[in-house]
C-alpha cells in the first residue's frame, strides 16, 4: 500500500530548521502591522484630534451622515443646528468630518 499512501516517518530532531520555521510567521506579522493596524492607529489618532479641536461655528457632517453647523460645545456633546430653530444633541465621537465653511448654506 506504499504506492497509494506514504509512510510518515520521523524527521530527525535537529534545531537548524527550527528558526526558519517561525520567519513566515515574522514576516506575516510584519505585513498585517505596516498594513493593517498601523494605518487604523493613524486614522484614529487623527479622529481624535479633529474631534478634541472642535469649535462653535464648525460645519460638520456626522457618521450617520447630517449636514449642520455646531452651536455649542460640551465635554462629551456637542449641539448641532441642521435647520432653522432644528438643533440635535450629538456625541463628539459620531462627527465623521469637518466641512469647509459655506457648505450648509450651499445645501440649502
């Protein structure tokens, strides 16, 4: 039956092979980490400092994606006007993007 399915035999118990065996390992982690999770930190190092800088008069579209102008900042809310006598209680953390001045009267 040697001719359908190989003998599994023993290798020998050497250590030369041991250190090449763990480089795909190395190198896998190093791709996801200049891939995957050192841009994520980047971006939410980013966020994190856009949200920290806002200020009164901003205009900024949230993660749900509303347009308005922001009318008062608190510690962890902010107020957003999105029409005329319309103002919503938002998070800091839901603001996705701040726009450039102009954008909500061009909107409207």
């Amino acid at each position: 039956m040697n001719w359908l399915i190989q003998d599994a035999w023993a290798q020998g118990a050497g250590t030369d092979g041991s250190l090449l065996g763990l480089l795909p390992l190395v190198l896998i982690f190093v791709v996801f980490y200049f891939l995957l999770i050192r841009p994520q930190s980047k971006r939410q190092k980013e966020h994190k400092e856009m949200v920290s800088n806002l200020k009164v008069d901003d205009e900024i579209i949230t993660a749900g994606g509303v347009l308005g102008k922001i009318t008062k900042v608190k510690d962890q809310f902010v107020f957003v006007e999105v029409a005329d006598g319309v103002e919503l209680k938002i998070q800091r953390h839901t603001i996705g993007t701040i726009m450039p001045k102009g954008t909500v009267k061009s909107t409207k």
